[in-house]
C-alpha cells in the first residue's frame, strides 16, 4: 500500500500544536536572511525527530526531519534553535500514513531565485513524493501538473515514479527554499527506541549482593552510592560472576558516587555482587536497558552536592540516547524535574538526551540535597523492529 497523508499543520512560529495521526511524522522547517546554517533541533511531544536533510544557498535555508514512531495525537512541535542569524520563516508538519519508519535517502533540493521553482526527486512506484516550498510571503504559488495540494502555497504531492519533477508556478515573490522528498512504503518495520525494562534497589544501608532479574540482552546499568561514614572503597562489580565495567567515581570524602555497566549482560535472576577493599556501598540500583547498543557508553557524569534545595548533574547526550539518573542521600522526597520519567521512586528518572542537557532533582526534606547524582547516555541499536514506546517500563 502507498504512503498517504494525515493531518497537516503550519506555523510561523517555532513552536505548534500537532494531532499526528500517522506512525511517522514529516517536519520542514524554513529560515530566511541567514548568515549561515547551524544544527537545528526538532521534537514533537519530547520525541526526537532526525535529520533528513537541508539546502540553502547562504541566504535562505530549508530543513526537513522526521519523527520515526511518533506518538499519536496532539502535542507540541518545537524548533529549539535556528540557522545562523537568520529568521525562522515557518514550519509544515505532515502526518505519513502507511509509510516506511526510516530516515528517507531520496530528496533534492535548492534555494532559488524564481516564480517558477521545481525540482527532480529520484523515487519508485509504491513511493510519495511531498515538496515543500517557502521564502518571501508569496500570495500565489499554483503546483505542477499531477501534483495534489498538501498544504495550500506551501507543500505537495505525486505519486512515485523513477523520477518526479515537483513544479510550482504564478508565485507572487521569487526568493525561498524548495525540498522534495520520496516516502516509501511500510515494510512492516518501526524504529527501535531505547527503553527502560526491570529495575531494583537495595534498602538504604544495606550492602550487596543484590538480587536482580534481569531482562535486557542489550546493557545491564548498576549505580552504586555510599555516605555519611568511612566511604567504601570499591574494587569490582559482578553480575552472574561476571565482571561490570566501572565508568563513572566521583566523592567528596562525604559521599561517594559509582557508575557501573555490562554489555551483554546474561538474562535472568542472578546477584549483582559489589567487593570492597574496605567498607560497604550503602545503596545499590539497577536497570535493564533494552534496544541499546552493546558496547560500552561513552557518555556519563557523577557530582556531589551540599545544597539543600537541588541535585542537578549536566551531561551532553546525543538526542536519540537514553539518559537515566539516580541520586542518593539523606531521606526526604526527590521530584524530577520536567520532561524526565521517573524509574525508581525518590530515587531514579530518564529521559531523551539533548546535546546540553542538564538532569535535576527537586529535593524536599531534612538536609535532603547534601546527595550524590550519577547520570548515564546509552546509544541506541540502528534498524531493529521493534514498536515505538518511550520509556516503557516491561
């Protein structure tokens, strides 16, 4: 079956309300006047949308990214930085229907210096081909011949065919951008995000080993904290007897905090085993991560904290990584903070990765932020078939 539309949107603002109603979603974005292109980032509803391409010629500039498995139903679609110094001219947010979940590879675009823009897009029968154009506020803009109206003086459509020409005519101004890209059809397949699957804790104060079924083949986190006393001294970490990778040890001579993880790791209910050379880790936690890759991460951050209102840890995570956070400390409630789910209560949360992203917890009780926060990315598989679901706990 072709690709079909849904629903459709438009914005001249960076920020919009769209009710997907489709398995994937297409975001074009157009900056104008610009001094030269940046990274943009697009999501819808905190999902992370990828980059499919961009054309510009140094003064107009457009972007075109796809949220794979997005959610359905209304949610905020936000650009959150732009091209150079230029102006964001607007946004088209298409709804794909019975479309592939995968980064399109057939576009081609430019940024022209017409009334009569067109462009060839390479693609098959079974495909759809959706152009965009904007610019200068043209009035008028009339698609080619066999091409159906996505949205009116903005965006179209035809069927797929070895090569499609995308033509507009009568436009009113002669100055903008123009994408068009082939969507193919579903082959049965949706992206594989990473997602949280069992978790565990030991009690506050209670040593290891820590009994853990694990139920991930992909990456096996352990968080490790101690404090208030002698701190523990850390020398190996094992699950099933087999040998974690220490990443992350950061203390202040007060509290001590450790990040731990196995690629790999054996499915099933097994002990998590901490040795020291002196002293026992006062608090143990543990989650499976499912559809990650099986290497180890290469992004992670532990910090101490003496104040008494936050405990915040700053990482750089790529956005299509998983971040996941615990703290520790003294007893008293722990809210993250917005846009992150929480894992384990009072004590771990995750969320989507961004490239300046900072984790907090609001804490809220007696000398409760005198804590240890450790934060991890995790990168995800490519290509694996599996249902969108964000941060399912299974």
């Amino acid at each position: 079956m072709a690709p079909t539309t849904g629903n459709k949107t438009y914005s001249t603002t960076r920020t919009w309300s769209h009710n997907n109603n489709g398995g994937n979603l297409l975001v074009f974005t157009c900056f104008g006047e610009s001094s030269g292109p940046t990274d943009t980032d697009v999501t819808f509803g905190g999902c992370q949308a990828d980059f499919v391409c961009t054309y510009g010629d140094g003064f107009w500039y457009g972007d075109l990214w796809i949220v794979r498995g997005a959610p359905s139903g209304s949610y905020t679609i936000a650009v959150s930085s732009f091209h150079g110094s230029g102006t964001f001219r607007g946004g088209i947010a298409i709804s794909l229907i019975d479309a592939k979940t995968a980064i399109p590879t057939n576009h081609n675009g430019y940024s022209f210096l017409s009334t009569t823009p067109s462009r060839d897009v390479t693609s098959a029968s079974g495909c759809l081909v959706i152009d965009f154009i904007m610019g200068r506020a043209w009035t008028v803009a009339t698609p080619g011949a066999g091409q159906s109206t996505e949205y009116a003086l903005y965006s179209s459509s035809e069927a797929g065919a070895g090569t499609v020409t995308m033509s507009w005519s009568g436009l009113t101004e002669n100055r903008g951008v123009q994408i068009g890209v082939s969507i193919e059809p579903d082959d049965g397949t949706t992206y594989d995000w990473p997602t949280i699957g069992t978790v565990g804790n030991s009690g506050s104060g209670t040593s290891s080993p820590l009994s853990f079924n694990n139920n991930s083949e992909d990456m096996l986190a352990v968080m490790l904290f101690d404090g208030e006393a002698s701190l523990a001294v850390v020398t190996g970490v094992t699950f099933n007897s087999v040998a974690l990778t220490q990443l992350r040890s950061e203390n202040d001579g007060m509290w001590l905090g450790e990040i731990w993880c196995l690629p790999s790791p054996p499915v099933g209910t097994y002990n998590i085993a901490v040795t020291c050379s002196s002293g026992t880790v006062c608090k143990i936690m543990a989650a499976s991560i499912l559809n990650v890759r099986r290497a180890l991460p290469t992004a992670s951050n532990v910090d101490v904290y003496s104040t008494y209102a936050y405990g915040d840890v700053t990482l750089v995570a790529d956005k299509s990584q998983l971040t996941l956070e615990g703290i520790w400390g003294r007893t008293g409630n722990r809210t993250p903070a917005s846009g992150q789910t929480v894992v384990i209560a009072n004590e771990m949360a995750s969320r989507r990765g961004s490239p300046d992203y900072w984790g907090r917890f609001t804490c809220i009780g007696d000398r409760q932020a005198s804590a240890v926060v450790a934060f991890l990315a995790i990168e995800p598989q490519v290509g694996t078939p599996v249902a969108f679901s964000p941060f399912m706990m299974v």
